[in-house]
C-alpha cells in the first residue's frame, strides 16, 4: 500500500490541512495543532476564567472536541475560529457550573452621542492603556488584567476575542452566534465598561 503520510514538514502545513491530516490516520497532526495553539489558547482561557487551573482542564476538553468533532469540520474555513468556539464555549459551561460570577447590569455605554461605526481603537481614547500583552511593565499588565477580570462574562468574552485575539467581527458574530450589529454594540459596551472600572481602579493623581 503506498504511504500516504504528508511529506511537507507538519510545521510547514495550515491549520486546515492538519486537520485533513489527522483525519487520514495521522495522529501527530493534532499533536502539532496543540502545539501551535498551546499559548495564545491557554491564556485566553485564563484570561476568561480568572483561574489558571480551570484554563488548563478546559484546554484540554477543547482539544478532546477537536478529535471527536474533527470529521464534522468544513476545512474550507478557518481551523482558529472554530477552536476558539469550542473553547470559548466549554469555559462558558466551567463558569455556569462553578457559579463563579454573578450577573450584573451592564454601565452605560461611553460616547453615547459619539457616531455610529465606531471601531475598538476609534473607542480607546489616548490616556486609557491598551489590554495588549506588550504593555510596558508587569505591573500595568497585572493592572489591565485586574480590570478586565471584573467584567461581565459576557463583555470580557468580547473584548478577548476582539482585542486580544483579533478576530474579525464577521467571525466574531459567527463564533457567538449574534448579529454583527449585536457583535459592535456589545464591543462597544465592553470598551466603555473597561474605561470607566480602570478609571475608578487607577484614578489620577491630584494636581499638586
């Protein structure tokens, strides 16, 4: 029988051929995809959970969704929006079950007379920091992650898809299952609700 195994380097493959990969029999296919995913996964669940040990089981429970539902993936799309799904998904099912926060009215909305359209950036105004991984010292990022943690679920979800994963709002909308118009009103809450929590947690030091 001919050997059928792929002859390209698997770190040289796409996601999506991987995933074609692992289906013909190719069981180091999914070890590479874990591999790749490894970080940016992990700490985007515990960024979402709040709870490095939770991050790791339900890694590990999106990874055990991939083999089981591999067969079911169209892999004329994108593998990484599909992982984050299932991801995003079971921690939602790790914070219902653990009851870990509760729900919480949403703070209105910042630039409420600002104009529609408004993109994350155009919403991040110059004095507020950005809730990215290369800020300048640890303490600011412990600071940013602080604030983001006290979210709602909901709007914390958001913002890590949007920001620190950036995904598009179209995958976004998919991922969710929402409208694109619920995916920028709901980004825009998320923004408005981090400004206002990091302005009350890091208020400005008085005039001297």
């Amino acid at each position: 029988m001919t050997d059928t195994t792929p002859t390209t380097s698997q770190t040289d493959v796409s996601d999506e051929q991987l995933i074609e990969n692992y289906r013909s029999g190719h069981d180091q296919a999914l070890d590479e995809l874990v591999r790749r995913y490894q970080l940016e996964l992990f700490h985007f669940l515990v960024r979402f959970t709040n709870d490095r040990a939770a991050a790791e089981d339900v890694f590990q429970e999106a990874f055990l969704q991939v083999h089981l539902s591999a067969d079911t993936f169209d892999t004329s799309r994108r593998f990484k929006p599909w992982l984050f799904t299932i991801a995003a998904n079971k921690a939602r099912d790790y914070l219902r079950k653990m009851a870990r926060r509760p729900a919480s009215e949403l703070s209105a909305p910042i630039g409420g007379d600002g104009p529609e359209g408004q993109t994350f950036m155009d919403l991040l105004q110059a004095d507020l920091p950005m809730p990215d991984d290369r800020l300048q010292t640890e303490e600011l990022r412990q600071r940013v992650s602080q604030t983001v943690q006290t979210m709602p679920d909901h709007l914390r979800e958001i913002l890590l898809l949007a920001y620190f994963q950036q995904f598009p709002y179209a995958e976004i909308a998919e991922m969710l299952q929402i409208p694109l118009g619920t995916v920028k009103s709901r980004l825009h809450t998320a923004v408005g609700t981090f400004s206002q929590r990091w302005k009350k947690q890091n208020p400005s030091p008085p005039d001297a």
